[in-house]
C-alpha cells in the first residue's frame, strides 16, 4: 500500500491524496509536477529514476487506509537542473 506521503520533497507543497498533481518515483519519493518538470526535469534526485502520476486513493478508504502524515522535505530545497 502506498504511503501518500503529504507534501513535495523540494518546495514543501501540500499533496491530499487525490491531488492529481503529485508524482512518485518506483521507491515513492513525492514531488509536485512543477517541481518534477521545471526544477528536476524528470528525474529523482534520491535514486534516478523517472516518476508516474501517484494513483489516487478513493476517499471512502481513507478511514481504512489513511494518508501518510510524516512530511520529506529536502533542506533548502532541490537543486535547479539537477
């Protein structure tokens, strides 16, 4: 089961669990598509791999299954390009 993890890793963006705008590499690591697109261009910057759109979990699980609640952020931030 994913973790649902609340935020993006470099700019600290709240991600609900059905934000369309969250992505995650194969080990979970959470970003924005803004920050996927423009700041890391793709790529994890903890393992190098790609990211896929985070699938939503119904709100109707959420009891049964809640979100993750412990935030990952990077201090200062995901380097430009990396």
């Amino acid at each position: 089961m994913l973790e649902m993890r609340p935020g993006c890793e470099c700019c600290d963006r709240d991600l609900p669990a059905d934000s369309p705008d969250a992505l995650i590499c194969s080990f979970e690591c959470t970003f924005c598509r803004t920050c996927v697109e423009d700041v890391l261009k793709g790529r994890c910057p903890n393992c190098g791999g790609g990211f896929a759109a985070r699938p939503p979990r119904s709100r109707e699980k959420w009891a049964k299954y809640p979100p993750g609640v412990d935030r990952v952020v990077k201090p200062g931030g995901c380097a430009v390009g990396f």
